[in-house]
C-alpha cells in the first residue's frame, strides 16, 4: 500500500536532490487513479464514494489517514460536503456514505435508492416498490448516483424507468479524480407517453468511471418518475450493474429509523406495508384534489 509515496520519494530525489515541499504526488493515469481509489476504500470497508475533495497540503497527516465518521460540511475552502467517513488518499480526501460491512447486511427498502442496484428486477410497469422513488411526486428535481464495482470506459447508459418514465435529462460520469463530466443532455429517449421504458443513451468517455449520475426533471413530469435500475456497457460489450446508490431524496424512510435487523422482520415487513399504504393516501388525495378542481372547472362552466 506504499507503492505510491515511494515513487514520490524517488522523484524528488532525481529532481535534484533536493527535498522540494511536500507536493502531492500527480496521479495521472486512471490504473494509478483507481489504485488511490482503492487504498482510500481502505481495502474495501468503505463504499459509496460520495465526494472526493483535492487537498494537496496536509502535512500533520500524511500521505494516508483513514479518519472515521465526520459531520463537518466545511473543509479547505470546499463547502456542502456530505457526512461520511473521510479517508485521505493524497492528494485526495474521500467521503464515503457506507461501512461496506453494516451496508451488506442491510435489506433493501422500499423504494431506497438501492432498489436501483442490480439487474432489473422490476418486470411491469407501476408504482412498485423494486425501483427508486423520490420522497416527493414532482416538488423538485431529483438526480440519482451510481457506484459500480470496477471503472470502465462506458459506451452507453440504460436507464430502466418502471413508473411515469421520461424524466431523464442528463447523464454525467465522475472521473476518478473525482470530477463530474457530462456525457448526455436532452430529451428523455423514452417518451412520458409510454407506461415504462429502457432508455438507452449512446456515450463517448476518453476515462474510466465508476460513478455515473442520472439527472431527473420530476417537476415536468407529473407523478413518481421510477428507476428500476441503471447498466452501463462498456467498449467490450459489457453489461455493468450498480453495486449502491445515492439520491437527492427517496420516498424510503433513513436506515436510522427502521428496525436493526439481518433478516426481514415482521415489524419491518408491517413498516413497509405502512408505507405503501402511506403512498397509496397520498396518491389517493391528489387525485382527490385534481377531481375537485375538474369540478369547479366544470362548475364555472355551468354557470
Ligand atoms: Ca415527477
């Protein structure tokens, strides 16, 4: 796991011999990228990279740390950092959502982001409770994010949507120096007229990636706007399906909330049904509020 501060220590012994200040090692080709990745994961106990910040200059700790859970938001001029466990990689600080031990023994939920990991397994269109939904049918834009077990140079994304499809506007990929890059942008191959559909859009990368995001317009498209699952191909044909996901809201309650257990307990199978019946009302009283304004509308036409 030295591979990478002794190759530093070497360049900068032949560049003059001189000890110049610690300036961080250039990783600069995706295999020297993904083994920082790796080393960050800290030997794969951590997943779900959720950001990946570059700070050059830190001198107290090294060229590894692996700092634990953190709350702060701030950090060397960067703002907005998710909570997570930081692990520095240099030149790289890494945020990670999950401790890939406690995330293995999680049950899927309900309509949880990690309900678009997988192959599809969602065979029928509907409000069912294999895909991702957000907390909210159309109150803001919702994106979704990603993380494949190994990067590839990806060729094309399939967005599987199951309910109230195409939403889809944009497609990026973070590389893995941790910037995001636009790979598609536009409207939506599957139409909001169809009952479900796999869109699948055509994408040039000259980088590995392991981390793609889809961006959804729910406010103009009325209704949860459902994804079952994302694959990416890769430029041997290759079908990659998403080991976890993260998204800017789901209609599943937070992990915290739910009941600690390895396997489905009855209570958590009541507390899923609790929610489906919970979604089924609010469905229920939006339909409600659109017939009583048709009736108003029709109303004022009668007279
Ligand atoms: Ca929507």
């Amino acid at each position: 796991m030295k591979r990478f501060a002794l190759p530093a220590v070497i360049a900068v012994f032949l560049g003059g011999g001189l000890w110049l200040s610690a300036d961080a090692p250039k990783p600069s080709d995706d295999a020297e990228l993904e083994q920082l990745r790796k080393k960050a994961s800290a030997g794969g106990k951590y997943r779900m990279l959720i950001a990946q910040i570059k700070v050059d200059n830190e001198k107290e700790i090294g060229d590894f740390k692996d700092l634990g859970q953190q709350s702060r938001t701030e950090y060397a001029g960067f703002k907005d950092l998710p909570k997570g466990y930081w692990v520095y990689a240099k030149p790289y600080w890494y945020i990670w959502r999950d401790l890939s031990s406690v995330a293995e023994r999680r049950e899927k939920r309900a309509w949880g982001p990690e309900q678009a990991c997988g192959e599809p397994d969602t065979n029928m269109a509907g409000d069912i409770q294999t895909a991702w939904a957000s907390q909210s049918q159309d109150d803001q834009d919702e994106w979704l994010l990603l993380e494949y077990a190994e990067p590839v140079v990806p060729t094309a994304v399939l967005v599987h949507e199951t309910y109230n499809p195409g939403a889809l506007v944009r497609v990026t990929a973070f590389k893995l120096d941790g910037t995001e890059v636009e790979l598609w942008k536009g409207q939506d191959p599957t139409g909001a007229d169809v009952e479900m559909g796999v869109s699948e859009v055509p994408v040039k990368a000259d980088f590995r990636t392991n981390r793609i995001k889809i961006y959804i317009a729910s406010k103009d498209v009325p209704g949860w706007n459902e994804i079952d699952a994302v694959g990416v191909r890769d430029k041997d044909n290759k079908m990659h399906w998403a080991t976890s996901a993260e998204a800017s809201s789901t209609y599943a309650p937070p992990y915290e909330s739910l009941p600690r257990t390895v396997a489905p307990s009855p209570l958590s199978v009541n507390r899923q049904q609790e929610m489906r019946i919970k979604k089924l009302e609010d469905e229920v009283a939006g339909l409600k509020a659109m017939i009583e304004e048709l009736k108003k509308k029709v109303e004022k036409k009668d007279k």
